[in-house]
C-alpha cells in the first residue's frame, strides 16, 4: 500500500508525463527531418500518450499495474493504431500519400468512439456484461487521446454536426492531462453503482 505522500507523486509524475511526451512529440512533428521521421514520431506519441493515460487510470483506481499491463498495452497500440485509416483512404501504403489526404480519414471522427461506448453501455445494460464498462472506458480513452493531440491542429470533428476550432496548445496540454480523471471518476461511478445494484439483488 503506498502512503498518501507516494500515491500523490505517482499521479503528479504520470500526469505531468503526458504533457512532457506531447509536448516532445510536438517538436518531433515540427523538427523532423522527413515526413517518414515525422509520421513515425507522432504516431509513437500517440501510442504511448495512450498507453500513460490507462496506466494512470489504474493508478487513481489502486488496481495493479502489473496485473493490467496487457490493457495498457492494448491501449498504446490502439492509440497508434488509429492513424492507420491515413493509408486506408489514401489506397496506398506510401507515407506521402497517406499524409497528403484532402479530407480527415474516418477514425479521426470523434462521433465514433462516442456511438461505440454508448452502445457497448447499452450491451452492458441490457446483458449485464460488467467488463463491457472497462473496455468501453478503454477504447475511449485510446481514441480521444488521439484526437485531443490531432485537435490542436484540426479541431474535433463531430460527423454529421461538423468540426470544432483547432483546440488551443495549453488547452489541448490540459484536456490530455485531465481526461485520465475524467475516465476514473465516471468509470469508478459505473462500477460502484454495479456493485450496489448486485447487492441489492442478493
Ligand atoms: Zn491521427
């Protein structure tokens, strides 16, 4: 059991890496020398910007780390495997084409991991399916880390409504760094409120 004073430095350090990965990330995707040399640099941010924000998630819910690293690795390759639908709308597997698409590729859609954890809560809802509430936490987490990143450039974009403002830098920094919170309150709520209901069944 760590005391308060380690828990509170683990979760300072791990939030605090999130930024200092992004930001690192960032000036790879500046400085880079070739676009091979860029695409490769932003896409191992991503990955492991999504594999420190599970990894988090299980720190704030005192789950071990060791016993949930395949999820963290799921996460880091989701997170990265998201950019894939680059070359998949390009047709072609050449990195010059797929980063000179003329329109967003589909994965970078917000709406989708949204419809994707709403449906899965109801699958959970209507079969009582406990895990389905972590993997949808999971692919959320993958998927709007990515797009928190991908925003600062781009905005969001929520199809059929539209795309946000390009988010702020500082802005884009934070919303990384507090989503991992955001996933631990609500997923904590989730699973609490599963238990109780259980309980109150037997
Ligand atoms: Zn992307």
């Amino acid at each position: 059991m760590l005391s308060f004073k380690q828990a509170f430095i683990q979760r300072a350090f791990l939030t605090g890496l999130i930024g200092i990965v992004s930001v690192l990330g960032d000036k790879g995707l500046q400085n880079g020398k070739s676009e091979i040399v860029r695409a490769i640099s932003d896409n191992l941010t991503h990955a492991i910007v999504g594999g420190i924000t599970w990894t988090l998630v299980l720190v704030l819910s005192k789950q071990s780390l060791t016993e949930n690293l395949r999820r963290i690795i799921t996460c880091f390759f989701m997170s990265s495997l998201i950019d894939v639908d680059h070359f998949i709308t390009a047709q072609s597997w050449d990195i010059n084409d797929a980063t000179h698409i003329n329109h967003r590729p589909f994965l970078h859609c917000t709406t989708i991991p949204v419809l994707i954890w709403i449906i899965m809560y109801l699958i959970y809802k209507l079969f009582n399916i406990p895990i389905l509430i972590t993997y949808s936490w999971m692919i959320l987490a993958s998927f709007i880390s990515h797009h928190l990143r991908d925003g600062n450039r781009r905005g969001l974009w929520f199809w059929p409504f539209g795309s946000t403002q390009p988010i702020p830098y500082y802005l884009y920094l934070s919303l990384c760094m507090v989503f991992p919170y955001f996933i631990y309150w609500i997923m904590n709520w989730q699973l609490t409120k599963h238990t109780e209901e259980l309980l109150l069944i037997i």
